[in-house]
C-alpha cells in the first residue's frame, strides 16, 4: 500500500536528514553516503535507525 505523498514529501532519513525514496515495503534513504532502507509495517513507517537495514 503506496504512503500518501504529502507524507512522504515531509519525512527525512533520521540519520543523515534526506529524503527517502519508497520502494516496494521500504523507505530507502537518497543520501550517497547513507542509504538505510526502513521498514513500513501495516503502511506505517517505522523510522527507528535500529530498525533500518544498511545499505549491501
């Protein structure tokens, strides 16, 4: 289920601050150097840096 745009226009990669791109079931950081993708669960995201999955 595809977030709201608004919504996504607003949030930010906790740790570096960019924007976040949305892929699949997942929030991916746009920062060159960071790159975490976090979770969404239930169309919630869960922008917890423990919870993020680092970049391969």
């Amino acid at each position: 289920m595809p977030l709201e745009a608004g919504l996504l226009e607003i949030l930010a990669c906790p740790a570096c601050h960019s924007p976040l791109e949305e892929r699949d079931t997942e929030l991916v950081c746009t920062g060159q150097d960071c790159g975490l993708a976090y979770p969404v669960r239930d169309g919630i995201p869960v922008l917890l840096i423990d919870e993020a999955r680092r970049p391969e």
